[in-house]
C-alpha cells in the first residue's frame, strides 16, 4: 500500500515556543532514527519530555520516516499523559505504511476507552485497514463508531466504507451507504466500489445498470465489467464492451487485455486475437509475464501454436507462468514431445518449474500416450522438486494410463491417492474403458460418477454410451429416467466458427442462421459425398439424443460442428483452414466424418473440443483416435 493514497493528517498548528521551534528544526534535519533519539535526549535532558507538541513530533518521526520505528513511535504514545488524535492517527498511519493492518487496529480498541477522540482521518486509515484484512465484522463495528462519534456525513469515510462492504461481498449493504449519499458526493472510487461489489457477486444486471448510469467512468470501470462478461461466459458481450470501450477513447490497461485475450480464447476467434496483439505492439504494452502468458495461451487456443512460439521466443523475461503456458499450448494441440522438450528447457532455464509446470508436462504425456516419461516426472515431481502430486497430477496419470490401455494402472493409481477421485479423472476412465471396451470398469466409474456430480448431464450420457455399447438398452433407458427425475437436460452442443473477425455459433440442428438455406443445401452435399465414400454414420452415441422430444430433429447430420463447418465451406476460398470450437466433446460419429470431409474437399480442419485439439488433415486426425 503506498502512502500517497493516504490522505495527509492536518498538521497540528499549536504555539511554537522557541524551544520547541527549536526542536522542530532540529527533527527537521535527522536524517536517521539514530539522530532523532539522540535530539530525544536531549529534550529529556532539558527536561521538555512528554509535553504533547514534543510527543507528537517523536512519533510522528518514527511512524512515518522510512525505515523509521514503529515499535518506538507506539512506546511514545504510551508514554504521554494525554496523547492527541494527531498522534494517534500518525501512528494508525504508520502501521498500515507497513501493512501491518493488524496493528492499526490493535492499537484504536486499546486506545479507545481512554485515548484521544478519533476523528475522520482516523477512521479513514481504520476502514482502510479492515479492507486489507477484508473483515467486514470490524467495519461494522467502526461503522457504529463513525455514527456515534457524528462523522457519517463525511464523503471519504462514505467512500471507504462502500469500498469496505462491496469488497466483502456485503453489497447491499454497500448500496445502503451508496444510496444514502447524495450522487454529487459520490467520487468514481465510490461507483467502481459498488461495481465491483455486483461483479463479485455476480450479480450481472445490477452491475450494468449501476454502469450505465456511471455518470463518469475509468478504466476500473470498463475492467470490472469486461470481466464480469468473461465470468460469465459472455464472451461476445466482452468483446462488444471492450470495442466500445475503446470508440469511447479510454485507454486499455494491460488487465483490460489479458481479460480480452481469455475472451477471445474462448471463442477461438483468432483474428480478433491477432489484432490485440496488433494493438499491444503498436502501443507499446510491456509484455509482462501475464501479458505474454495470454497470448500464449490465445494462440495456442486458437489451434496456431506457431505464432504462440514466436510470442514465446521473443520475450526477454520468461517467468514460469509463460513456461508453462507454451508447455501447456504444446500438450493441447497434440505436441508431445516438443513440449517435454520444453519442460527440459525450462529445468536448465534457471526458472523453477512448479505444480502446474508438472501438470503440463504430464498432460503433455498423457495426450501423447507417452507412459514412460510420465512416470518419470511423476516420480520427478517429489523426489526431485519436492513438490506432493495434487488431485490434477493424478488426474494427469489416471489419463496417461487410461489412454495406453493399462486400466488396471489407472485404477491403482486411483486407489493410492490420499483424496476421493474427483469428476475429470472419472470421466477419463470412462472415456479409457470405452476406448479399450472393459464395460464393467466404465460402468463403475460412471455410476460414481452420478454419485459424485448429479447434476452435470456428462455423467449420465457416458454412463448411457456405455450401456449402450454393451447394448444394455433396460440401462440406458433407467438412465435417462433417473436423469430426467432430477430435470436435468444434456448439455446442447454448440460450435462457433469466425469469419471476417465475426463470431458465428451454431447448437445442434440450427435454423437461425441468415444463411441456414446455403448451409443446409451444402450439409447435403456433404452427406452425399461421404457416403459415397463409404462412410456410415455411426449412431450409437446418440441414443441419448433421439428419444429426447425436442432433440428428435437433431439427427447425427445435424450436430453443430458439421453445421460450422458447411458454413465455412461455404463461407471461405477452397483451401483455407476451417477452425471450430466446441463446447462438448465431439462424437465419434463427427470424429469420422471430419476425417473424411478433410480429405475430400482438400481442407485443413482444426476442432478445439471440451478436452483437446483435433488438427483433422487429409483424412487422419492429430488425436491419432484417442480422446
Ligand atoms: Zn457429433
Ligand atoms: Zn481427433
């Protein structure tokens, strides 16, 4: 906490005798604690100690110079017969200098029965104070303080107290203390407060509301809803508000944009991604480890791992997180071993790897079906960094061997771990024992799965599929009763392709789109020429989609990549590369049509799903099968 956001305390303006003028001068010119407590004695000498004025000046010295004494300046106080606010807040002051929140307050309750009265200087520093130890219970207390000693009136104490509030998510009671003030009053630090009182609750309407009415608004202003539209996963909306943003002239901090590229990520939109980077080059942003990081993780996202090395090899300040962000950018997109390269680098970098520096390098494996190396980190982590394997390194090996066959490895490793298993490392040895047929084990998993995470529709489709692909159809149908019994509905799947810098999305069987005639007519085409090749849909995926009413329509033709991807066909000159993004995991029927259509109509298809990366080039795909 820096001092200049601290209000200066009046200085006390008493009558200077000459000996006390005297004195001033000479604090005035200490340059060390040393030199101060030998001008101390001297007063003690002459026999002036712990007149008031003095006190004040000593304290005063000790709190606020740097390094000064704090320990001294609380002795001081604890000395003088009547000690005066000034005193009292220099030393509150000095205490929160230090960020030793604690302190301050420590020291106002002792003070409180028989000490000097607090003014609104002290409850400034006070309410500040509780914000950095976000104890909401302490603000309470002051605030009945503030009322008692008349001082509610006052706009900065106001200020400080809907900051306090809307920070520790006591938003209506921030909005109380907002309300109560008149608008005229209420400074821009008063208004962002509130907002990001609404963000963190995530209450989203009133945060616009509160923002549309913002009579003026910063960059803080513009960050706190940006992110609040990425927290939701209202990506578009984030992008749409930073464009205004920018029409509006209010320059973009380096938060602004890391928060744009997660945006921007998500959406796979990686021409709006390449003019952020644009942006960032030709104003100079400084390409911090953050910074970097997310564009990194942008490029990465979007399927072009080539321009997230060049980010990479250009900055000069390499921190583990950008490490680990290339590492993880490799894995995703079907690296491997480059990016164990990587993680070697990285460990004759000088840059410590961390836990998640691990839980790349073993995702990196675990995609690669590269068991042996995995376990060789895996033994690395402890042995050599001291770093105890969390639930995701686990994970991260129940994947690995899972992926290479060796499920009863996966359940071993299950059963060694100090914690339950959670979702994602079930879900894997569902997706293991699909992939290698043991049902039994699919079974299993998946109806703890149930157990563990009743609400998420994941569980009871893999539980189905695998019911289904022992033709098990009493199961699948008890399946689908216990999950509509608890209302819930499968995940709709929805794919969004960017053409021109425009984000288009697409859920299954769609009819919204101002183009669906050409994409239909084109989704036709499509079906006709894979079958000619052969091809078959393969329908037992589904079987939890057909019998839905309102799914009935959304035949395997329909699902929302193939949709995506006759728009793009349609959409861009033959040869481009077409780049989707999914939601869910892609179906296996899809998986095989997507090998086919890269093959016939000559394009390079990439399909970031739920999990992973598909780079689907002339007929094969970079997954090798195995997602
Ligand atoms: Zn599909
Ligand atoms: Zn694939």
């Amino acid at each position: 906490m820096s001092s200049s956001t601290l209000p200066n305390p009046p200085s006390l303006q008493p009558k200077i005798s000459t000996h006390q003028s005297k004195t001033l001068f000479l604090l005035q010119l200490c340059k060390s604690t040393n030199e101060a407590t030998q001008v101390h004695a001297q007063l003690f000498k002459s026999g002036q100690i712990l007149q008031t004025f003095h006190a004040s000046k000593m304290a005063e010295f000790y709190a606020i110079s740097n390094p000064g004494n704090i320990a001294y300046a609380e002795k001081i106080i604890n000395h003088i017969r009547e000690p005066n606010t000034f005193i009292l807040n220099t030393v509150i002051r000095g205490h929160l200098e230090r960020e030793n929140p604690e302190k301050a307050m420590d020291l106002y309750h002792k003070m409180l029965p028989y000490g000097p009265k607090p003014d609104n200087y002290t409850f400034t520093f006070l309410l500040k104070a509780c914000t950095q130890l976000s104890i909401a219970y302490f603000g309470e207390q002051l605030h009945s303080n503030i009322v008692k000693f008349g001082l509610c009136s006052d706009p900065f104490i106001r200020s400080k107290l809907i900051h306090l509030y809307a920070n520790s998510g006591r938003v209506l009671d921030a909005r109380k203390v907002f309300d109560g003030t008149h608008h005229s009053e209420l400074d821009i630090v008063s208004w962002n407060s509130l907002l990001e009182g609404y963000a963190i609750c995530g209450e989203g309407e009133l945060a616009q509301r509160l923002f549309d009415e913002m009579p003026n608004r910063d960059v803080v202003s513009w960050n706190t809803m940006i992110a609040l539209h990425v927290e939701k996963c209202e990506f578009k909306e984030a992008l749409r508000l930073f464009r205004l943003m920018l029409d509006d002239r209010e320059r973009p901090s380096s938060i602004t944009l890391v928060s744009i590229l997660s945006a921007v990520s998500h959406l796979g939109a990686i021409d709006q991604g390449r003019w952020v980077h644009a942006y960032i080059e030709k104003h100079g942003y400084k390409l911090d480890s953050s910074l970097g990081s997310s564009l990194i993780n942008m490029y990465s996202k979007c399927g072009n791992v080539d321009l997230a090395n060049a980010v990479f090899e250009g900055m000069t300040q390499k921190g583990v997180d950008t490490w680990n962000s290339m590492i993880s950018g490799l894995a995703m997109n079907g690296h491997g071993p480059k990016a164990l390269r990587l993680f070697e680098n990285l460990g004759t970098s000088g840059v410590k790897p961390n836990a998640i520096s691990f839980a790349c390098v073993l995702n990196a494996c675990s995609h690669g079906g590269l068991v042996e190396e995995g376990c060789k980190y895996f033994a690395m982590m402890s042995q050599e960094y001291g770093i105890e394997p969390k639930r995701a390194h686990y994970g991260c090996m129940v994947d690995l061997f899972g992926r290479a066959g060796m499920l009863e490895k996966a359940n071993e490793t299950i059963r060694s771990m100090p914690t339950e298993p959670d979702a994602p490392m079930l879900k894997a040895l569902i997706a293991a024992s699909r992939i290698h047929g043991d049902l039994v084990l699919g079974e299993n998993a998946g109806l703890q799965l149930i157990e563990l995470a009743p609400y998420d529709s994941a569980g009871y489709v893999l539980l189905s599929n695998i019911y289904a692909m022992g033709n098990n159809w009493n199961r699948v149908h008890w399946v689908r009763k216990k999950m509509r019994g608890k209302g819930i509905k499968k995940t709709p799947g929805c794919s969004s392709i960017e053409i021109d810098g425009v984000v288009h999305e697409f859920v299954v069987g769609d009819t919204k789109h101002l183009k669906k005639r050409e994409i239909y007519k084109m989704l036709d085409e499509m079906s006709k020429r894979l079958r000619s090749e052969g091809y078959k849909p393969d329908t037992k995926e589904v079987l939890l989609d057909i019998e839905e009413e309102e799914a009935k329509e959304a035949s395997l033709g329909h699902h929302s990549e193939k949709l995506a991807i006759a728009f793009g066909f349609i959409s861009t000159r033959p040869g481009t590369t077409i780049r989707i993004v999914k939601n869910l995991r892609v179906c296996a029927d899809c998986h095989t049509a997507l090998k086919h259509l890269s093959k016939l109509y000559g394009r390079d298809i990439t399909v970031r799903d739920l999990n992973r990366f598909h780079h689907f080039i002339a007929g094969s795909c970079s997954c090798l099968d195995y997602w």
